[in-house]
C-alpha cells in the first residue's frame, strides 16, 4: 500500500481528523432522517383502525412477489425495466452505501459475510449493479426530461407538474453511483486495494483507468471529496425520499405487505364495528381526512406518481372528472400541509369533498378496478371512494339522479321503483312458458338451485332475454332449479359501493332470509353483480356459482353440446366484466365456454382480462348522469372494431345495456353485435 | 325565523303505477308505496337552509293519520326541528279548504314567521297554500323558486314566469309561499338518518285540540265532492313522417304551412 494514500477514515484535512465528520455525517443524517419519519407517522397514529395482520404467509409471499419481486412492473415495459434495474441495483448497493458509511469511521470495515471470497463476489456484483443503475438512471432521465410520456402530465386542476423531483431524484441517485465509482477508481489508483478483480467496463473499471495516471495528491482529493460527496447526498437523499413521491422508497414495502387480500369486497363501515352497532356510530365513512384509516394514509405516502392507474381509469379516460392518481397525490399534498415537517401539526375538520375532491370526482367511480389490478404498489381506490360516498350520503350529498333509484330501492328492492310481483313477468312471456317452465320457490315449491336473477334481468325488458335464456341453459343441463320471485331484492352490490350501507344492509338481510328459507343447495346467477355481493358480501349463504362455470361444468361432462356457429363472418371478442374478472377472477371459464362452440372464431381485444376496460359501469351508475366527454361504453366498443371483431360477447347485463347503447351511439349499428354468453350458449344448444 | 312547512304523505309516482280502480271512485290503491309529496320536499330543504343561514327553527306539520308519521321523520331527519301530525277521524274527506282550515288553527297556535307548502299535491289543484293565507290573512306568493331574506320583516321572492324569466317581489312578513320545484336540491335521508329521529316525539293534535268544527272539515264539510275517475279515450297517434332528413324537413314546413303554423 502506497503510504501516502489514505482512506478517509485515517484522512485529515488542515490538521483536522476527517473522521469527525465521517461520524457527525451519518449521526445528523440519522437524526434528521428519524425525526421527518416521525412526523411522517403523526397522521397514522391518529387514523381509522385497520386490521392487516391476518394471513401472514400470504402477505409475505405477496412482498416477495410484488415488491421484491417487481412482478407488476413489466406491465409497462420499458419504464418496468428501468425501475426493475434501479430497484434491484439499490437492494445490491444498500449493503455498499452502508459499508462506505462505516469505511468513513474505521478503514477497515466489512460487513459480516462479505470479507474474502464473498466480498470478491459482492465487489463484482455491486460494481455490474452501479453501472447499470446509472446506464437505466441516464436513460429514466432522458425519457422523464425529453420525451416526456403522456401518463406524467399533470392537468393544470391537479396542480404543478412534478417532472423536477423526478428528475432531482435521478441526478442524486447517478450522483451516489459516481461517487462510489470515482471513490473506488481513485482508491485503485492510489493503491489501497491493489490487484483485485474488477469486472471489465463497469463504471469502477473506467473509474480506474480514468484514474491511473494522476498524481497521489489529486488522487487523495478526489478519494476524499467523492467519499463526501457520496456521504452528505446519500443522507440528503434518505432524508429527502419522505417529502415526495419517493417515499415510496421506504414505504412500498410494508405497503405491499399490508395490501387488501379479499378483491372485490368492500370494508366495513369501521373496523371492530357491528352491523348493529351501526346506528350508535356519530358520523359514517370518510368526511375528514383522518377518517382515513392507517393503511390508506400509508397508501398516499406510497404513490409513486406513475400514473398508470390513471392510464387505465375509464372514466379519467372518458373525460369524468377522475383520475384516482390525484386522490392519492392530492390526499398526500394535504398530509403535508396539515402534518408538516416544521412547525406543528393543524389537522383540520373541514370535510374532505369540497375541498380537496368534488362531489362528481368521487361520484365518477364505477368501482371497476383498474387502477387497482394495475398499481405496481398495491395502492387501493374502491375503498375509499367508498368511504368518501358513505360520507357524503350521511350529510345527504347524493346526487338528485341517485336519490330516486335508492328511494325506489328502499321502497321497492329495485331501482326502478317497479312492483314486486312484476319481478316474475319474465317467466310469464307466452312462448318462453310455452318451452320453459320456472319454479317459483315458495312454501309449496322447492329445488335443489337458486336462479339469483337480480332487478336488472328480472325488469328490463330486453335483459329478460338473458334471464330466459338463463333458464333454458340451466334446464338443458338438467339442473332442478327455482327463482325467488317477488321475494327476491336487489343484490345490492352496488347500494353498498354508493355508500349507502344501511340499505344495503336492509336488502341483505331480505334476500338472506328468502334464501335461506327457500331451502335451496347452491345459487347459480347470471349477474356478476349480484355474485360479486353474494359472494363478498352475504354471509352464511350455500355456495354461489356464476352461469359461465355452470356452464362450462355442463358443456365439460356432455351435458350441454352445442352445435357449430352457421355465420362464418362473424368474429367474437369477449369482454369481461369487471365483476367477473377483475373482482373474482373468472377470465378463463367464460372463454372457455365461447371454445367450446364448434367453428366459433375468438379474438381477444388489447385490454382484456385483468385490463379489461369498463363499460360504463353497472347498478346505480346506470342512473347517474356524469361529466364526461364520451361514453366508455363507445371506447369499448371502439376497442372491439379495432380488434377486428363483429360480436362482443359480455357476461353481464349492465355490460350489453351499455355496449348495446354504445353501438347505437357509434353509429355502428349493423356492423357491430352484442350478446350475452349465456344467450349465445341458448342458441347453440343441441336440443337431447 | 320561526318556520313552518306544511307537508303531505302521496303515492309516489315514480314507484308506483297508478290504476283507476274498478268503480272509477279512486285510484287502486292496494300494492302503493307512499313518500311525502314532492313539492312539499322542496319547500322544507329551503326551510333548512334558510334556517341554517339566518337561525331560528322549523317545524313540519301534514294533516294525516297514524302512517303519515313516517314522512314527517323523513323530512325531521332531513333536518326540520320537529314535526306535528294533525289527525282525526273528522278531517277525512276534507277537501282544499278543509285542509287549509285544519292547518290555519294549528298555525294560529304557533307563531310562525315564515309558512312554506308545495306548490301542489297528489290532486294537482295547488289550492292548499292559497287558501291558507286567505283564512290567515296573510300575504302570499305562488310557485316560487327562489327566497332572500331581507330582515326580520321582510323578504324577497321570485316566481318563474312564462318564457323562464324570473318575477321578483318584496313580500311582508309573515307570509305563505308555496314553493316550487327545482328551487334547490333536496339532501339524501338515508334508513340511518331517519333511524336517528326514530325516537322523537311527534305530537298528535285532533279537531278539539285546534279547536276546529268538526262540521267545516271533512267529508261533511267539504265543498268539493269528487264525482268520477276515468281515463282519457286514446287520441289518434301521431303521424310518423318518412324518408331521408331532407324529405322529412321539407314535408314538415308543408305541413307546418297548411296547418297555419307557418306563415
């Protein structure tokens, strides 16, 4: 080792031991970094319960997947591998910042494991890691500074563009990469560690021959100053990462860990709170922000501002005024500003909607879950929308559009206000009756399955078809089954996700009582609605099964055989439902029930399956009337011509009333199709 | 400001489908959901919101029976103070005036600044509010859509007249209004909300209690007897004109012209 060349740790500069500052560096850093954290939580502590302890192993093995793992991340190909580099990159080169914070403090530091062959192996890997975190950093830098992709804008009603902190960000994280580089590359050239593997045109090999030539004391300096550089930005930069969209650095995480596991249910009014506590409860949902619970205070925290929920709302993309990326960085502006670093925390009454939301942007939500299946972090939306409606429906802010359909539900256990007994019009229809007799379950009459119909298909005259159809499937698949009649009431998905819990809570407890006396072994619907509710949010009910996997169990045991499509123009695309797929992850069977129709021919559009796009959005978003500058419906069926299709086949009543709308709207009336599976299923029935 | 909102319990009209029944006597009424009227909604949204803004109280009152109780916790749980049911088997049958009658004793027990009814109920006649100010001798103004409070006596009000434009008058307090829709937008009540004023007290005042004769309300009483229900023989249907935009365009100003719709 060349004698004049020291390692910080055993530097002085004009006579002072650098290693004052090697200590008072990270010691301050620490301090600091402790202290923002700290008020970082105030908000947390005085939150809404939210219990995230249960099934351990799954969370765990989500973390690993979903955060370590990166696995949503290539759903956007090339920013997913950046920030898969820069991620893993910052994994391999934590352990190295901390063994450069603590090389200040004693030169000969290693960290446990990473002496001899290991840290042979660890130098290699974290000199691969540095480089190609700088090579992914310059790249992130030039897409965020230069061609600056669509999904980052910020529309001037959300406040200001945030491509600075992007940007301020990747220059600290290349700054950090060259430090240690020149620090290593300096190092080599001075002689501190001589003679050992340095892995061919990473940014320490250039660093070393850049270095080669200079003289001890320039060498000296540069060791230093980039040993100092790399300290005082590294802590700045730690410091740094909770004031912004970075602190999902820290937080993403637990964030992951503590992710909503059951998809498609709704949470409770307040955690640890009975059905029949309700009533005794001051105020319902969210009005303040610290109504919020812990969980989605910490989910604001986490947004990391990559837009892509936005880039897969329906309605941002019709033009309502929603875009759930601003919930969360509006609803973190307001955390900021109400629990600041400095001085003292001013939480504030005054409700949330109003001030930081409208009433049309929590309003605009169809609860379809885009956003949600896409979010890299795990950040929930329908929750919260929620809470923010159960909010607004107890101070009475409930759009006139809305107030009659929940009236008419109260009063009728359908939003159409229609009389009960006309529940059962449909099975009255003279040629359907003619080829299908219905059971009505009543004391007389029982069966071995519950046709769960639902107000839509029960009353609107051309969704009857499907309930016909329904029928007819389920007897050709000999299925003993039987309706619930004028006993039957709304299922009420979506009276709970408007917010109107206690109605919901009225209709649930009708339906179970019908249900349960009816005697019935399972329940087959047709409406992924009213599945979803029964599935998520009914309790103690027989197990409930969705037509498509009925028939597809039918169609499999040679039960059900159909006959081959005659019209061989015609091309089928099927759309999923957001309360089939996305909600309950039922992508598969309605597929494979579509195959199993001879010469059908099946494409499947762009966004499918879990990126399925809305089609307008079902139950009470029937009713409502949105800003908005198209229809989704009209997008979705924009989608399916551009696939190539001719026939778009849904799942779900509200689908065909809005893509049957959306064609007519389109003008494509003639040229496009819709049809719900089960009554394409009816037509290729081969009669026993 | 002392406010009172007088209120009654209809069929609803949304959930409902209205029938004549069989001896064309009265609506069926078997299978009807009721909810309060409409208009009357209205009137007592302003009468929260003008309370909100200026202070004071409101009151509801419905001339009924045992089951209107259920909309005076509607429009309590909506945010009104509190609620009186005037009932008694002598008011049946009452027709406008007799309704006006039974409410002007209860408003001559109070006193009210500010009495606020629907522009109009189930029978459409719109005579209630009317009526009422005459027996008070009070002021009044019709469909109104819109109330400015001056001071403690006086306000303004606007009516909407014909082509939209808006009719604005200083009235005199105390006064009658009756109020029409759209003036505001009536606040959601929940199952909760109403759940919550469940337990309140709603006084019952019968024909001695407000000191009415029996003989000038009711059936007896009333002035006004309802002969027949019918509907309407269909018309003749419209004619649908055909061909592409221009021949439709063209066949409507014949049409238009020869009917002397256009000159």
């Amino acid at each position: 080792m060349n004698p004049d060349f020291v390692s910080p740790a055993d530097a002085s500069v004009f006579g002072i031991p650098v290693v004052i500052f090697t200590v008072l560096i990270p010691v301050l850093g620490m301090a600091a970094f402790t202290f923002i954290m700290a008020k970082r939580m105030a908000p947390l502590v005085r939150s809404a319960s939210d219990p995230r302890l249960d099934r351990i192993p799954d969370r765990l093995f989500g973390m690993v997947k979903y955060a370590i793992g990166q696995w949503r991340h290539p759903r956007y190909l090339l920013a997913g591998v950046l920030h898969i580099i820069i991620f893993a990159g910052f994994m391999i080169l934590s352990l190295r910042s901390l063994t450069l914070v603590l090389l200040g403090i004693s030169s000969d530091f290693v960290l446990p494991g990473l002496g001899g062959i290991g840290g042979d192996i660890y130098g290699v890997l974290k000199d691969i890691a540095g480089t190609l975190v700088l090579v992914a950093v310059i790249v992130a830098m030039i897409r965020r500074g230069i061609f600056k992709p669509e999904r980052y804008t910020v529309p001037r009603q959300y406040g200001k563009d945030h491509t600075w902190e992007a940007i301020l960000v990747l220059a600290l994280i290349s700054t950090l990469m060259l430090c240690d580089m020149v620090f290593e590359g300096t190092g080599d050239a001075g002689g501190l560690h001589a003679g050992g593997f340095v892995f061919p045109l990473t940014g320490h090999w250039i660093a070393s021959r850049i270095f080669a030539g200079a003289s001890m004391a320039t060498l000296q300096n540069i060791h230093l100053a980039s040993y100092f550089i790399h300290d005082v930005v590294f802590f700045c930069f730690l410091c740094f990462l909770p004031l912004g969209k970075h602190f999902h650095v820290i937080t993403s995480l637990p964030n992951v860990f503590f992710r909503k596991l059951r998809s498609g249910s709704v949470k409770p009014v307040k955690w640890g709170v009975d059905a029949d506590a309700l009533d005794d409860l001051e105020s319902f949902g969210v009005k303040k922000f610290e109504d919020f619970t812990w969980k989605h205070i910490l989910d604001f925290y986490t947004c990391a501002d990559c837009g892509r929920c936005s880039d897969q709302c329906p309605a941002n993309a019709a033009g309502r005024p929603l875009s759930p990326r601003f919930i969360s960085v509006k609803s973190r502006d307001y955390a900021f500003k109400h629990y600041p670093i400095k001085g003292d925390i001013c939480p504030s009454d005054a409700p949330l909607v109003g001030n930081i939301f409208t009433e049309d942007e929590i309003w605009s939500c169809t609860t379809c879950g885009a956003c949600e299946a896409e979010c890299p972090l795990f950040i929930e939306y329908i929750d919260k929308i929620v809470d923010l409606r159960r909010g607004m429906v107890d101070d009475g802010m409930v759009p006139q559009s809305l107030q009659k359909p929940l009236r008419a539900l109260e009063k009728r256990g359908n939003p159409w206000g229609k009389m009960e007994r006309k529940r059962i019009d449909w099975i009255k229809d003279k040629e359907f009756a003619a080829g299908c007799e219905v059971k009505v379950l009543d004391r007389k009459k029982t069966a071995e399955t519950l046709y769960f119909v639902d107000s839509i298909t029960s009353f609107d005259d051309r969704m009857q078809a499907i309930a016909q159809a329904s029928a007819r499937v389920l007897s050709a698949a000999g299925i003993d089954f039987g309706i619930l009649g004028k006993l039957e009431k709304d299922s009420g998905n979506e009276v709970r996700r408007f917010g109107e819990e206690m109605l919901f809570l009225e209709l649930r407890d009708q339906n179970t009582e019908a249900i349960l006396k009816s005697g019935v072994q399972r329940i087959v619907t047709a409406d992924p609605h009213a599945f979803n509710a029964l599935t998520k949010d009914y309790e103690d009910l027989p197990p409930v099964e969705h037509i498509s996997q009925v028939i597809l169990k039918a169609a499999r045991s040679g039960q059900l055989n159909f006959k081959p499509v005659t019209d061989p123009g015609k091309v089928y695309t099927y759309h999923d439902p957001c309360y089939l797929g996305r909600h309950n992850g039922l992508y598969d069977d309605p597929r494979a029930v579509l195959d199993a129709i001879p010469a059908l021919n099946r494409i499947d559009m762009e966004k499918s399956r879990d990126r399925s796009f809305c089609c307008g959005g079902g139950g009470l978003m029937l009713f409502y009337e949105p800003e908005e500058d198209q229809r989704m419906g009209v997008l979705r069926v924009q989608m399916a011509e551009s696939a190539g299709a001719n026939v778009i086949v849904t799942a779900c009543p509200f689908c065909l009333v809005n893509i049957e709308d959306a064609i007519k709207v389109s003008g494509l009336e003639g040229k496009m199709e819709a049809i719900d599976l089960v009554e394409l299923v009816d037509q290729h029935i081969i009669a026993e | 400001m002392e406010i009172l909102v007088c209120v009654t319990r209809v069929p609803d009209t949304a959930e409902n489908e209205i029938e004549v029944n069989s001896d064309g006597t009265d609506i069926g009424r078997d299978d009807l959901v009721y909810s309060v009227n409409e208009w009357d909604n209205y009137a007592v949204e302003e009468a929260i919101q003008i309370r909100d803004r200026v202070g004071g109280s409101v009151t509801v009152v419905t001339v009924g029976d045992d089951e209107s109780e259920e909309i005076l916790r509607r429009e309590m749980a909506m945010g009104a103070d509190s609620g009186i049911l005037l009932a008694d088997g002598a008011f049946d049958g009452s027709d406008g005036l007799g309704i006006a009658r039974i409410l002007k004793a209860e408003v001559d027990k109070g006193n009210y600044d500010l009495i606020l009814t629907g522009a109009q109920s189930e029978g459409g006649t719109a005579e209630v509010g009317g009526m009422l100010a005459a027996l008070l001798d009070l002021p009044f103004a019709s469909l109104v859509n819109q109330i400015e409070i001056v001071d403690e006596k006086k306000i303004k009000v606007g009516r909407e007249i014909e082509g939209g434009n808006i009719e604005v008058s200083e009235i005199d307090l105390p006064c009658v209004l009756s109020v029409q829709t759209g003036i505001n937008e009536p606040r959601y009540v929940g199952i909760r909300g109403i759940r919550k004023v469940a337990s309140l007290d709603i006084p019952t005042h019968g024909a001695a209690d407000l000191g009415v004769d029996p003989a000038t309300v009711g059936a007896d009483g009333a002035r006004v007897k309802r002969m027949d229900y019918f509907i309407p023989d269909l018309g003749e249907g419209a004619e649908m004109l055909e061909g592409d935009t221009e021949e439709i365009i063209s066949k409507l100003i014949e049409l238009l012209k020869a009917k002397g719709g256009l000159k």
